[in-house]
C-alpha cells in the first residue's frame, strides 16, 4: 500500500528565528508585497497548517523570510494513527517556537 503524503509547516519557527514574535508583524510585510489578508486570515496563515494557499502568497512568504520552499514546506509521510498528545496538550513533533522565545524585560532601579 503507497504511503499517504502529509507536510508540516514552518512559519511560526522561521518566523521566530527571524526575531517576529507577532502574527501581526506580518500582515505589512505581506501588503508591502500586494498581498492584503485581514488580522485573522495572517493569524490563521501562523498558526495553522494551511490547506489551500495562494501561489503569490507563498512567494511572498518565501521573500520575507529569505528562506527556499523546503525550509518553509517539509514533505513528510503521514502516519496510519493519529500521534498521541503529549500531557502539556502539545503534539511531541511540533517544535513551536521553542528556545526561539523572546527574553522577559526586567525592570530595576525602581524604589520601593
């Protein structure tokens, strides 16, 4: 039996790795290039595994990011079952953002 073709996407890692921690970062970057999609079309464009994406959007996407298809798009096989969650709520093969995570301010000087 041929196996079933699936992908992960990698917007929201690449997009962390290049220092936009904001969905909402984007959204100019993508109207800058003819591309005008609403707050919650660029949201669900992060994070969420597209179904259907425009040609010109991913182009877009792929000038932004300075990044080929592959890094953006990576072909995998999927897997007969559904992957378990792990007790945090997350997927174990969704890396997330991870240690590209910005670091909290901290406030000092300030008197008591």
């Amino acid at each position: 039996m041929p196996s079933k073709l699936d992908y992960q996407w990698h917007l929201r890692e690449l997009m962390a790795k290049r220092g936009m921690y904001s969905t909402t970062a984007l959204q100019p970057l993508l109207a800058e290039r003819g591309i005008n999609l609403s707050t919650s079309q660029v949201y669900r464009l992060v994070t969420e595994k597209p179904e259907r994406l425009s040609m010109k959007v991913l182009m877009a996407l792929l000038d932004i990011l300075g990044c080929p298809m592959d890094e953006l798009i990576e072909p995998i096989t999927a897997a007969a079952t559904r992957p378990r969650k792990a007790a945090g709520g997350e997927l174990p093969s969704d890396p997330g953002v991870g240690a590209f995570r910005p670091k909290r301010a901290r406030i000092s000087g300030a008197d008591s």
